[in-house]
C-alpha cells in the first residue's frame, strides 16, 4: 500500500486548507485546492519534498482555486477537476477577485474535468473521485480507500457543512450529498474539510448538528 502523506498549508484571508498530498515512497505529489498565497504554497512543496505533477481542484470558489492558474503555470502541470457543473463558478474567479480584495487570484480551464466514479493516480495512490454538489453544482471529493482518507472540500466540516447561500449553492441537495455519497465511505474514514481541523466521519455521523 502507498503510503498517504499530507501537508497542510492554510491560503487566503479565509484560512483555506491548501494541501500538498504525497506518496511517501515515491515523492509523487499533488497540491489541492491552491486557493492562493503561492509563494507560501511554493515553499510547503519544498518542504514536502514533493514532486508536484498535478493540481487537484474540489471546487472552483476563489479561496480555492485562484491561484491554480498561476501555480500550474509555474509549475508546469495540469489542473484537474472539479465537475464540469463548476465551469460558471471558475470563470467567475476574477469578478470575485474584486469583492474579495484578492486581485491576484484568476480563472482557470482545467485540463480534465472529473466525474462520479474517475480515478485520480498520484503515484501510487488512487483517488477515487464522488461527486457531492450543494455547497457549490460542481463539487467533488477525494477519497483514498487503502488508507481511508478523503479531501473533503467544503462539503463537510467539523462541527458544520459548506455554505449553500452563494450562487449554485443548494442545502438540501448538499445534506443529500453528505448523506448518500460520503457517510457511507465509512464512520473511520478520516477528513480534511477545505477549512478548520480534520475529522471523522463517524464523528460527525454522531455529533454534527446539521446531521442530527
């Protein structure tokens, strides 16, 4: 089994959870959701030790995805993901720039679009990839069976789930989401939400009071 390694590198004023995912044996890595803050992103990677090949995007909000345009350009990988349901939000980085006082951050066209059931290699370890809109239509995340583990993106949080008043955003399809397609990945499956503390699954199933 490939052994998961994690690095998290919090970006934006939002404090999102940027992270560089790595397999320990062969250094292969990803760096998911580079919301922004490159150079504090560039110097995690050196830490890492990480060979970076490609950019994982859970969704196309400005806080996490808009510096992947400039990152993958340095870099010289892909961005891959979200679903494509999420093409209206990334081309509307830039207008949100403004509002948001971040005008580094831009659009981005990912190389690969991803859906319900892809898989995503990065070295030896697979992602597979479930899709799970309500906090924005084209949300996905990553789940790493062999060592149950799941990049959660802003579907699920400790203690509370993704937002749904922004636009595309839709509650009750989002607690379908947390309820059909990521509880049943298993009550031991460990998280990193794209903000505060990871959890557990089965934690939450127990404790989160938007689940009760």
């Amino acid at each position: 089994m490939a052994s998961l390694k994690i690095l998290i590198c919090p970006v934006t004023p939002f404090q999102q959870n940027c992270s560089i995912v790595f397999d320990d044996d062969t250094k292969e890595g990803a760096v998911v959701d580079p919301g922004g803050d490159l150079a504090r992103i560039e110097d995690a990677i050196r830490q890492s030790g990480a060979k970076i090949t490609k950019i994982l995007l859970t969704h196309g909000h400005i806080d996490h995805a808009g510096g992947a345009a400039d990152l993958a350009a340095k870099l010289g990988v892909p961005v891959i993901g979200p679903h494509e349901r999420e093409k209206p939000v990334l081309d509307n980085i830039v207008n949100r720039a403004a509002v948001f006082g971040m005008p580094e951050a831009k659009g981005v066209t990912p190389a690969q679009w991803l859906k319900d059931g892809d898989v995503v290699k990065v070295g030896g370890l697979e992602f597979q990839v479930i899709e799970a809109p309500g906090h924005s239509p084209g949300s996905v995340v990553f789940f790493n069976a062999a060592n149950k583990f799941a990049l959660m993106g802003d579907v699920l949080f400790q203690n509370s789930i993704g937002r749904t008043d922004l636009p595309g955003g839709n509650h009750e399809q989002l607690l379908r989401s947390i309820r059909e397609k990521v509880l049943p990945l298993g009550d031991d499956v460990q998280f990193l939400p794209g903000h505060g503390n990871p959890s557990v699954i089965g934690v939450e199933k127990r404790s989160n009071p938007y689940l009760q």
